[in-house]
C-alpha cells in the first residue's frame, strides 16, 4: 500500500508527487485518432515522430503525465477508432529515454500479461526514465480483444479479484530481496524472483479506472491514483463523488489517494467559436459507425437506465472525447472550468484535443499561464 513516506521517497524523481496543486497529463496519443471519434483532418495519426514531438512538447511545458490507451483493436467505421495503436510498455520506454521531466505511464490490460513480464518491463522502464514510471492497470471491458488473446471474460467481480491478485505479485516481486513462493487462486509462483528493483521506493504508482463499488474499493485499497468519470456532473455531484471516494480510502484502508479524470479540450477565440467546432467534429463530422459499435459494447441502449435525452448526451461526449469533462470554450473560460475541478477535489487531469497537436500548443500559450497566475501552477524555468 502506498504512505506518505513512499510518496516523499517518490517525489525526488517522479512529477506525479510534486506541489503543483493541478496537476496536468496528455491522453492517448498512441492510438489513431486518439479520443476524438470523428472524420475531421488534423486528428492524431499513430506514427512515431507524432508521439515523440508531442511528448517533448507536453515534457517542456511541465506537464506530469503521458498516459497511453491499451488498445489492440479497433472499433470500425471509416475511421476503424483507434484501430492504430502503439504497445504501451514500449511507447512508454522509448518516449521515457528521449523526455527528461514527465512521468510516463504504461497501461497494461491485467488478462493479457502475466506479472513477472509486467514487472520486468516496469521495472527497465523506470531505469529508463530515472524513476519517472508509473502503471495504468485496467480490468479489460473491450471482449473482442481479450477473445484476440484467448483471455477468459470475467464477469465483473472476478476481473477485479484477479486484477488483486495480480497486482499482489507485481509488488512482491518489486520488493521482495529473496525468492518467493505464492500460491493464489489465479497464480502459482514457485522461487519467484527479480532483479533490479525499481528505483522508485517502494515501487512505482500505480493507477486504476473503476467506477463501480467494487472499483472505488479496489482503487481506493490498492491504487496511488484513482481515475474517475465526471462527464456529467455538475459541481456539486462533482465534488461529492470525488470527497467520497478520498474518504473510503482514508477511512476504510488508512491511505492517501490522488484523483485524476480525463478532460477533453475545445478551445475557440469566443465559446460560440468553440462549441461551433465541437458541434462540427462531434456531430457534423463523426464516425457514427465506430460511434455506434462502441455504445453497443457498453451496453447503451434504452431502457430504464437511458433515455433517449441520456443517450444523445453519452453519444457526444465519447465522439467529442472518449467520455471525458468538456472543457470548453475560450482560454479564460477553460481556465476557470479546470480551477473549478480543482476546487472540487481534483489533483489533476489527463487531457486529449480533437486536433491534438494544434491543441496542446494554443492550451500551452493561453491556458498554462491563466492557470499559472491562479495558483494551480507553477511556472517550469526555462519554459518558451
């Protein structure tokens, strides 16, 4: 379990853990199209001088975070959404060696890696990167992936007993100075060993996505980093659900715990400017195929849960950016929506734009200094 100490033992080399009062993160950018599910030009394409230049970018501008998406397949239409996609260990590697100040994270799908792998490339990434790793495990929701992998499809509950147990085992093998046995009811290590340890103490964060109970629990129990879905809350249901959430860990499980969320950003010089675009990308110019594939697979459909005004509502956010906050507007405007997230309890976001590198640069120039100037940041030296 993570402490206060491990954090400050974490702080000397990992961002994640530094003062910033917001912390900030870029989203996506190994797969195609990254979280806009739309046909407009200037979306991410997967190539690797694409991942590098807009890792160096968010790596000069002081952001913590690159978080990638375990994707392996894609979800059709024209544009097959991210269909295109980078392995995350080894995206994660190879922008860590060529950043110097960002933590770079892996997602890993639990069903698809045994530990000790996992473990292994955790570890050499962050030697890699100074101490700069971190981990996004996820349970796996997308079934024809896992049928890829031949992966058993877990029910819920079960997903996230053997994503514990998983997560046990990376850990022992993190920490343990002599070899171990551990007999589980998903894995049997006989003499399980490993060398060298990660040069985060006691072993790098991890984070997790679970809004169910269960997946508040496993990540207010096991997690450093518990992302969670805000899209549509309001403030109120916002700062609710995220106080909540840091007083299970607290006070169930003695832990101290970050919360993260994604955002998705459409800036315009006016909010008409702005909400014009998201209805151009998000509406006009949508991959409704992919679009639709991907409700069907969550499970939305009318019903006493969805109505037909809900389902729009979910439909715009997850075109406009795979069910992130939007953050929309002007500079000012989405200045002030990511102070008002602050004030609801978050310690950072994980950002995605439809046109991502045009994007981060405008949020680069006209948002980081109004955040700056409220306090959520600092300004990096040496900073253009």
């Amino acid at each position: 379990m993570a402490t206060a100490v491990s954090d400050d033992l974490r702080r000397a080399t990992n961002p994640l853990f530094n003062d910033n009062r917001f912390k900030l993160g870029t989203f996506g950018t190994n797969v195609s199209n990254a979280t806009a599910v739309s046909t407009i030009d200037g979306v991410f394409e997967t190539t690797w001088p694409n991942a590098k230049r807009l890792a160096l970018a968010a790596d000069e501008a002081g952001f913590e975070a690159l978080v990638p998406v375990a994707r392996w397949k894609g979800f059709g239409g024209k544009t097959n959404f991210n269909g295109r996609s980078f392995e995350t260990y080894t995206w994660a590697a190879a922008l860590g060696a060529v950043t110097d100040r960002v933590a770079v994270f892996s997602t890993s799908h639990v069903p698809t890696i045994h530990p000790i792998v996992a473990a292994k490339q955790a570890t050499t990434i962050d030697h890699v990167t100074g101490g700069r790793f971190a981990l996004n495990i996820v349970c796996g929701w997308f079934a024809p992936e896992l049928e890829m992998f031949g992966a058993p499809i877990m029910d819920h509950e079960l997903r996230y007993e053997y994503a514990a147990e998983w997560l046990e085992v990376l850990r022992l093998l993190w920490t343990a100075e002599e070899e171990f046995d551990f007999q589980g009811r998903f894995f049997q290590i006989k003499k399980g060993f490993h060398e060298p340890k990660p040069i985060q103490k006691p072993f790098p964060a991890i984070m997790n996505a679970g809004g169910s109970s269960t997946g508040r629990h496993f990540a207010a129990r096991h997690c450093d980093i518990a992302f969670v879905h805000i899209a549509h809350l309001d403030f109120d249901g916002a700062k609710a659900q995220i106080a909540e959430l840091r007083d299970l860990a607290r006070k169930e499980y003695g832990r101290a715990l970050q919360i993260w969320t994604h955002c998705y950003v459409v800036l315009g010089d006016t909010e008409a400017d702005a909400r014009a675009f998201l209805d151009h990308y998000a509406r006009d110019k949508a991959d409704h195929v992919a679009v639709d594939n991907m409700l069907k697979l969550m499970g939305v459909q009318m019903g006493d849960r969805w109505t037909p005004q809900s389902i729009e509502r979910f439909r715009l956010h997850y075109t406009a950016g795979f069910g992130g906050f939007p953050t929309i507007g002007t500079a000012a405007q989405v200045a002030d929506t990511i102070a008002m997230l602050s004030r609801a309890g978050l310690d950072g976001a994980v950002l995605s734009w439809p046109r991502f590198e045009a994007g981060l640069a405008r949020f680069r120039a006209e948002v980081l200094p109004l955040l700056e100037q409220a306090g959520l940041r600092r300004r990096v030296a040496g900073r253009s």
